[in-house]
C-alpha cells in the first residue's frame, strides 16, 4: 500500500512509507490528519480504513495531534475528543 507522489511531500527526507506496518499508518495518519489537503486525505482514505482512523483519534490524538486538529477529527469521526495528557502542555504549547 502506498500514496501517491504528490502526497508523500509531507514526508520530505523520511524513510519510505509502507502502510502495511502499523508504524508507518499511524505516522501517515498523524501527519495527514495534521496537514493533509482534501486530496491528500482521499488519497489515505483509499488505503486506511475510517475505522482505523477513528480509531487512531481515540487512542493517539491526544499525542499525536494538535488540539484543533484532534476537535476536528473527533467530531468528524464522532468520538470523544481525549483529553491531552497532563504535562502536555508543558512539553507541548499546541496539545
């Protein structure tokens, strides 16, 4: 499983991708979710689940995404938005 070219400039400089490895989804899920365009997103959505997304939103947002991007996502996906851990915003002024 793989995106396409114009999708994988958000991984500029990284190890390729190969979606068949949960690591390597929740890294194109973390970012995509993050900075994707529509087709960026359509193209992900072709090879991951929503599910797995939504998935991803309710396990990991709270680290993995910034506040806005985690709202956004949870009312889409229709989860709860997490809470951010404790000391996040200490580590991370966004969370």
């Amino acid at each position: 499983m793989t995106l396409p070219e114009r999708t994988l400039r958000h991984f500029d400089g990284d190890p390729p991708l190969d979606l068949a490895r949960p690591g390597d989804r929740a890294r194109a899920l973390a970012v995509l979710l993050e900075h994707g365009d529509r087709e960026d997103l359509r193209a992900l959505f072709r090879e991951i689940s929503p599910a797995a997304a939504r998935a991803f939103v309710a396990r990991s947002g709270p680290r993995r995404l910034t506040r806005r991007s985690r709202a956004l996502w949870s009312a889409v996906f229709g989860v709860a938005p997490a809470a951010a851990p404790a000391t996040a915003r200490e580590l991370w002024p966004l969370a």
